[in-house]
C-alpha cells in the first residue's frame, strides 16, 4: 500500500476525533458543574493525544518535512475527511452528550478492530485509545440514561437531539475508496462489518435511558468525501486561525 | 457563696459561665493556632474565624473558576496541537482547584449552592485580574508567567496557614501553579526568540498585564484592612507591600533574561535595599476594576451565570435519576 493511501486512510479516522476534541474543548469552563466541565475537557484532551499519535505518524509517512501541525491545521476544508456527526454544534447537553454517544460507540467498536491491522503503530493507537475510548463510552452511555430518564425535561431535550443526530449516524459505516484499499492491504477496518453491532449496542443504551429510537431512513452523508455542513467552516476559521495568520512560525 | 445565693442570680450565673466556656474554647483554639496545629472543621472556632474564612476560601475558588475564561478564550485558536493539549490541562487544573476550594469551603458549613449564588450576585468578589481580555496568543505566555507567578507568591504561604482543609488544598494547588507558572514563561520565551511578530506580540502583553499582576497583590499596606488579624491566623504572612516586591524582584531578571521590556520607566536596582525600586501604581485603576467596571467585568459573571442557569436542567435531572435508582435498589433490597 502506498504512503498516501494509508495517509488519507488516517485522515479518515483522525478528523474524527480532531474536530470532536475541537468541539469539546469550546465548552471547557461553561460546563454544567465543575465535574462534567472537567470531564468533558478529558475526553477532548484524550482525542487530542490521539490525533497526535496520528498526525505524527502521518507526517512521517508523508516525508516532504511536514509536520503534525501542517496536517492539523493547514488542509481547506474540502481536505478534512470527518464524519458530518462530530462537526455538528453545542446546542445544549443534550446535544453534546447524543454526539459524543453516538460517536464514541462507533469509536470503540473501530479501534476494536484496528488493533488487528497489520501496521504496528495502528495497532499501537488503537489498543492505547481503548481504554480511553471504553471509558468515554461508559461516561456517554450514563448520561445518556441519565438525561433520558431523569426529569421531563431532560427527557424532552435528549431526545430531541437523538432524533435530529440519528440523520448522521448512517455515514459511520460508509465505506470510502481509502478504506476499501487499506482493507485490500490488511491495515484497514471494514466499517460496513460494524453497523449491526452498533445499532445494538444504541439500541439498548437508548431503550434504557427510556427514549425512543428514531424511524428515519433518510440519513446525510457527505463528511467523508469533505463535502462538509455549513458549521465547518467556522470551526475550522477558529482552528486554523493562528497557522493562518502567522504561517511559517514556531510556538 | 451559698446554694441558695446561686439559684437566685441563676440566669446571671449561667451566662457567666457560658462566657466562661466560651474563654476557654478560645483559649484552646488560640493556643492551638500558636502551638502552628491546623484547626480542623470538627474543631471549635470563633465566628469570625469562620466567616473570614469562608469569604477568603470562596474568594479563591472563585478566582480559580472565573480565571478560566480569560484562557479558556483561546483554546479553540491555540497555535499547535501541543499548545492546544497543555492549555486545555492548564485550564482543566483550574477547574481542579476550583474543586479543592469549594470542598475546602463547605467544611465550614455552607453549602456550593450558596456559594455560586454569592458569585453570581457580586456579593462575593474574585480576583480582578480575570476582568481584563486577553487578545493574543501571547496572553496565554504572558497569564501563565506572571498571573500564576504572582498567585504563587500569593499562596505559598497558605500552605501552612491555620485551617486545615485549607492548607491542604494549597499544598495540591501551589504544585500545579508553579507548572503553569513555568509553562507560561516558555511560551514567552518561545515567542520572544521568534519572529519580529511574535516579539511584538510578548512584548505588547507583557505591556498589558505587568501592571495588573503587580495590583493582583492587593491593596498597599496603608489601605489593607484584614491584615493583622489575617496575620495572627496564618491566613497571611508578608504584607501585600512586601509580596509585590517579592514578585518584582523575582520576574524582573526573568524578562531581562529573555530580552522584554517590563513597561516601567522607573524601575532600577536599588543596591541599598536590595531590591528593584518600582513606579506608582495606578490604584484608581485598582479600585475600578473591584467596584465592577473593568473590561470585562460584565463578559466574566455573565459567562458564569449562562453557564449555571443553563446547566440547571442537566443537575436536576442527574439528581432526578439518581433518586430513582435509588428507589430502584430499595425496592429491590425490599
Ligand atoms: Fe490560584
Ligand atoms: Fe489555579
Ligand atoms: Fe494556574
């Protein structure tokens, strides 16, 4: 498999966890109480130590001199291969929460299986990411619960953002064309393999938290190919802010 | 005096013998402060010491919960992957501390609840340097440098202060702040060994935030009222007079060493003394700031309101649940 192939293939995993943390890291001191506020800017920094191991390893890969902060900071948007789901704002808890459930049962369930591959510093990542992951799974899976079967209002607001980021779900399993080579070549997750488990696993955090599980079958997708919502933009005006204006320095 | 003499002036002798308690309560714990052992929530102690205590204590927490804002500011546009990982644990410590304190607080019987509610009326006040914006990147150097420095010198001393919960909590955070501390100076030295605007950019904040720093150390000795009964309890050791000096005189040969500029055209060794003579300080400016009308006053408190009305229905709810598992497993036990 060539550098490039199994660079874009990194792309397609480490954005998700770079504009994530990206998001998570806007709400650090305006959380709810001290506890999540701090929890919360621990599953930030836990991704940003992952992006990190990626990045590092992409740039290597990469071989032109460029550095973790080139591929972080310094791609347009079309170039960034997260899924439409993390992007999406803070509305409220509520959303936060859905967003980091939804993403973190596919995360698991991803460095589960990439710790399989035949890339010794892919497998590296992702038996280091587990346990990080595993525990923001069960941090999510419990507010989730929490929410839905807390107050009424809780109840309400959960599951309204379950039902408007269900739409977003459905791109974690697409399969792109990096995937389908870094498969071929034994490096890869075949994501498509993963959607029964997830939808399950969903399923019984949603049923037990008491909320309903969205009918849709009408899902958006888009992330992948870097065909982004209208939030990215933004995001990434704040992200890049400082390559941008001051390039070529070193902080 | 006779049995019957004593039934008749009864409520007289009962008060003088609660006095007399009372004396001899304080007497312990006064002997106790002087003996340097840590008075303990458990433990008697006057009102005033409680009250004191908890002003200053909550003060602190404060600080540490509002100061987060002015740095948390940044975090989304931190230059590099590894500037973005060290500020996020650097404003995540704070948040930390916060925690320490409040706990620290409520071991003196009141509850966060009452706490946040004296925050969010401006009943109770926090550190004013948190009312100024921070507009670069090189406030994050310039906060960590000389805002944690001068909390440091601030707080050492209360790692043996008199309360113990207190002290305690010190102990924690005077580690974490000398990190921060140091992590600040490096991204001012990084910064002013770069680029011509990069320099600029360290020098401009130090130029902003040097005076702040310096009045961070509280009012001049003259107008200073707490400080000797603070003193008798431990609460401070050196006067706010003699910790600016302090502060000058340890950063002063920081920024030489790095090539800034403090923003101060009086500022000279004074070989005599043995310290750096200073210019006056604009305590118009001081006094504005506490009465509410700084920069950022209003962004400050707002930020901490919105984010408390706000995360209302996330508590209750958390609370609602818990209770309901709660009634769960007793059913069950049943
Ligand atoms: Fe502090
Ligand atoms: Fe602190
Ligand atoms: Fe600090």
């Amino acid at each position: 498999m060539k550098n490039e192939n199994i660079i874009q293939y990194i792309y397609g995993i480490a954005d998700n966890a770079l504009i994530l943390g990206q998001r998570l890291s806007e709400l650090c001191g305006h959380g709810p109480n001290l506890e999540t506020d701090i929890a919360l800017t621990n599953i930030s920094l836990d991704l940003f130590g992952q992006i990190r191991s990626y990045f590092q390893y992409a740039a290597k890969l990469s071989g032109d001199k460029k550095t973790e902060d080139d591929l972080a900071f310094l791609r347009i948007e079309r170039e960034y291969k997260n899924v439409l789901l993390v992007e999406q704002p803070n509305r409220h808890f509520g959303y936060v929460l859905t967003r980091q459930f939804f993403y973190d049962v596919f995360h698991l369930l991803l460095l589960q299986e990439l710790q399989k591959s035949t890339d010794e510093t892919l497998t590296a990542i992702a038996k280091k990411g587990i346990k990080e992951v595993s525990y923001h799974q069960r941090f999510s899976s419990d507010w989730i619960k929490r929410l839905g079967d807390g107050t009424e209002e809780s109840h309400h607001k959960v599951q309204e953002a379950v039902d408007d980021l269900w739409k977003f779900t459905d791109e974690l399993f697409h399969m792109t064309e990096d995937d389908r080579v870094a498969v071929e070549s034994g490096i890869g997750v075949d994501v498509s393999k993963l959607k029964e488990r997830y939808y399950k696993r969903v399923g019984e955090v949603l049923e037990e938290a008491t909320l309903t599980i969205p009918e849709t079958k009408w899902f958006q997708k888009g992330g992948k190919q870097g065909i982004h919502s209208e939030h990215m933009g933004y995001l990434l005006a704040d992200l890049q802010y400082m390559q941008r204006t001051y390039p070529n320095m070193e902080w | 005096m006779s049995k019957k003499e004593i039934k008749n002036t009864g409520t007289e002798a009962t008060r003088s013998d609660r006095a007399e308690a009372t004396r001899s309560l304080e007497e312990i714990f006064e002997q106790r402060i002087a003996r340097d052992e840590k008075i303990e929530p458990k433990n008697w102690m006057p009102e005033k010491y409680r009250k004191t205590h908890i002003r200053q204590i909550s003060q602190h927490a404060h600080s540490e919960i509002v100061g987060m804002l002015p740095e948390g500011n940044w975090i989304t546009r931190a230059p590099s992957l590894r500037r973005k990982v060290a500020l996020l644990a650097k404003v995540q410590d704070e948040a930390g501390h916060g925690l320490y304190l409040y706990s620290a607080c409520e071991t003196l019987g009141i509850t966060r609840e009452e706490l946040y509610e004296q925050l969010h009326t401006g009943k109770a006040k926090y550190s004013s340097i948190f009312n100024y914006p921070t507009t670069t990147w090189a406030d994050m150097g310039a906060i960590g440098w000389l805002v944690d420095g001068a909390a440091i010198i601030n707080q050492v001393p209360l790692c043996s202060t008199s309360y113990g919960p207190y002290a305690r909590a010190m102990i924690r955070v005077c580690k974490e702040e000398s990190f921060h501390q140091r992590q600040g100076f490096e991204i001012m030295t990084k910064l002013a060994q770069g680029t011509p605007e990069q320099k600029a950019m360290a020098q401009d904040a130090l130029n902003r935030w040097w005076w702040p720093s310096l009045m961070m150390l509280g009012p001049t000795d003259a107008e200073s009222v707490h400080t000797e009964q603070s003193m008798k309890w431990k609460l401070k050791r050196k006067t706010n007079d003699e910790l600016r000096q302090q502060f000058i005189d340890q950063t002063v040969p920081q920024a030489d060493l790095i090539g800034l500029t403090i923003p101060d055209p009086d500022l000279k060794w004074n070989d005599e003394r043995g310290h750096y003579d200073f210019g006056a300080i604009n305590w118009d400016e001081f006094w504005q700031v506490v009465k509410g009308h700084g920069p950022c006053n209003k962004e400050r408190l707002s930020a901490r309101v919105n984010a408390w009305e706000e995360g209302e229905w996330v508590r209750d709810a958390a609370m609602a649940y818990a209770e309901k598992q709660e009634d769960k497993k007793l059913k069950k036990a049943i």
